[in-house]
C-alpha cells in the first residue's frame, strides 16, 4: 500500500497537502501526469481472498512536469483513501494508469482533489475484482469488458466510468503438428479463461466459422503447459501477453486474430458501485484528471514508459512496442469507440446467452 510501503513519504505528503489547502484558491495545479501485465488465472472461487496491496511508487526521474490544470474546488465530495484494483498478480500495471502509479503522478492529482491515501492492488481477474468491489473491498477497478458486463447482467449495481483501451485484442494460437485454420477445430478443444474477453471472442469465433468446438477454462499458466503437451488443441490469450508471444515465435501457430473481426475486439474499463459513486459523486471527475495527467505524461515519455512495461512484464525492450504500442492507450474517459465496442460486447452476450439477462447501457455508463 502506498501508506504503508512509503510511511516516511505520507508524512511529508500530508505536510504538503496542508500548505496546498491554504493555496489552492490561488493557483493552477497539475503534476502532468489500463492492460494488464500478468497472466489471469481460471474463474475464481467466490470465496477468493482479497487481493494483495502494493505500493504507487514515488515520481520517476524524467517524468514531465509541464502540463497544468485548475486546481479543485474545496468542495468536491472524494473519499479520503482509494483502494484502486487492476488485473494481474505482479502488483504493477501497465496503460495510463500503471504509469500514474508508477510516477506518483495518479495519487498526486488525486491527493489535489482531497484523495489522502490511494492503494493500487492486484487483483488476479476481472470476476475476481468484480467480487472485490461488490464486496466492499475494492472502490474502482480496471478490467476487461467482458467480465464487467457479465457482472452487471448478473445484478451488480456498478457503473463504467471510464476506459483503459478501446482496442483490446484477443487472438487464437494452435498447438504444434495441429490444426491450421479455425475450420480444423471441429471437434477439437479450446482452453479460455471463462468470462474472460478472450471467452467472448473464442466463443464468437466457432459460431462464425460454423464449427463445434469444445471450449473448457483453464488459466494462461495451465494452457501454456496443456497447449505443449497436446492435452489441447487451442487456446484463446490477449496479445499483449508476453509469454503467448514466445509461443508464436516457437513454431505454434496463430489460427486467428481478433482485429480481423471488429465485432470480437475488446475494451478495458474502470468499473465502480452505484452506492460508491452516490456517496462521492465528484470522484470520477477527480479519477478522470489524475488518469490524463498521467497519459499526457506517458505520451512524453515514450521511451521510459516502454522501459518501465520491459521491467514490468519482463518482455524484451524491443518487444514492448508490439505488445503494449501506446496507440491502443485510450485518449478520453468515455469514448465513442469505446461505447460502441461494448453495445457490439453486451449485444453478442446477451444473444449467446452467456450473459443473465440485458439490460440498459445508458444507464451503466455514467455521463
């Protein structure tokens, strides 16, 4: 947690916070300132731990510190202390938001706002973050739009605030001296993480290329070890994962992408209860400009941001690019992209019944 791991730095935070008060009225403020970085595992049990919290790191040396925004009424209604949960198990995230926290530029903006204390958590998968903020362990969280649909069809009282990506991509990888095409999957087995976007995207897959296909869950770790052993004959990953990639350059195959069918494409998204935003009604504005400060800061540090996602994910530097470009990075807080990519996403749930029910997207995304 950032107040644990970095005591001594509060201390001289909420020194800081205190001068910043009595000026705040007085002056522009802004320190100028997501995808996931570890490999998700099976749908989780819903008796599943909290997650682990780990530390926003201090601001890194290079980062800009140009950009300028009004400084934030003394009224906004924000909670003291923000416990933020992405996907992953390695405690770092990558995209606009894992920079802010790795910058300090995230908990800066939103300390501005009357945010205290913010914890960035790992939370392994999206249903297991789902269940965190339902729960009450959790206040936002970052996921894929599959898993955040399928919860608010469930019932959950949550709402879109933001997105990470509009142009999150899936993709199909074969094992060796097997199929070569989707076709030669009829009848064969393909391993997905379920209630992931990369099950939304397998499952549309067969039922456009007209095939029966066995899809069973398996975590990325699992698959990677089934897909080598033959116990499978495919399985469905994100690009951006590291290991996949490796695979692909091993000789097994990639029967299918997603960006050659738009309506598979994927989102990733910031997703927060109904009460939470009632009860602090000002947050999101506040979570939208500590986010942009932190992405106009990534865009003017390419080559550092690109370091950090190679000591994060431990992919070669010159491999970061093509698995984490800062293109796919989403530019706005709610994109017209993005809101069509999820009515394409909730649309094929509810239709392949994987979805409880439909329900009205206008009112989960929040305006």
């Amino acid at each position: 947690m950032y107040t644990t791991k970095h005591k001594h730095k509060s201390h001289r935070s909420a020194l800081s916070l205190i001068s910043f008060a009595a000026l705040a009225a007085m002056m522009l403020v802004v320190q100028a300132c997501g995808q996931t970085t570890a490999p998700p595992s099976a749908s989780p049990s819903p008796a599943a731990a909290s997650p682990a919290p780990t530390s926003a790191a201090a601001p890194a040396a290079g980062s800009s510190d140009k950009a300028a925004a009004p400084a934030p009424a003394a009224s906004v209604k924000v909670p003291e202390v923000l416990n933020y949960s992405f996907v992953g198990t390695t405690g770092k995230q990558t995209g606009a938001e894992g920079w802010g926290f790795h910058t300090g530029i995230i908990p800066k903006v939103l300390a501005e706002y009357g945010i205290k204390t913010v914890n960035a958590i790992g939370g392994g998968t999206g249903p297991d973050i789902n269940e965190a903020i339902l729960a009450g362990r959790v206040d936002v969280g970052s996921m894929g739009d599959t898993p955040a649909l399928l919860s608010r069809a469930a019932g959950s009282k949550t709402k879109l605030i933001g997105f990470s990506s509009t142009n999150t991509e899936s993709y199909l990888i074969g094992k060796k001296d097997g199929p070569k095409s989707v076709k030669d999957l009829e009848g064969k087995t393909i391993a997905v993480v379920k209630g992931s976007l990369m099950h939304r995207y397998a499952v549309g897959l067969i039922k456009e290329n007209k095939i029966n296909a066995k899809i069973i869950n398996m975590s990325w770790l699992d698959s990677y070890a089934a897909l080598a052993r033959g116990d499978i004959d495919a399985f469905a990953s994100a690009t951006y994962d590291y290991t996949s990639y490796k695979l692909t350059q091993e000789g097994y195959p990639v029967l299918d992408w997603a960006k050659d069918h738009p309506i598979l494409l994927a989102t990733s998204t910031a997703i927060a209860s109904e009460a939470y935003l009632s009860k602090f009604p000002d947050f999101p504005k506040a979570w939208a400009a500590a986010r942009n400060a932190a992405l106009k800061d990534l865009m003017a540090n390419k080559d550092k941001y690109y370091a950090y996602v190679a000591e994060t994910t431990k992919a070669p530097l010159d491999v970061v690019p093509i698995l984490y470009n800062i293109d796919l990075i989403s530019e706005t807080a709610v994109s017209e992209d993005g809101v069509k990519r999820v009515e394409e996403a909730k649309k094929f749930l509810v239709e392949e019944k994987l979805a409880a029910k439909d329900f009205n997207l206008n009112e989960w995304i929040l305006k």
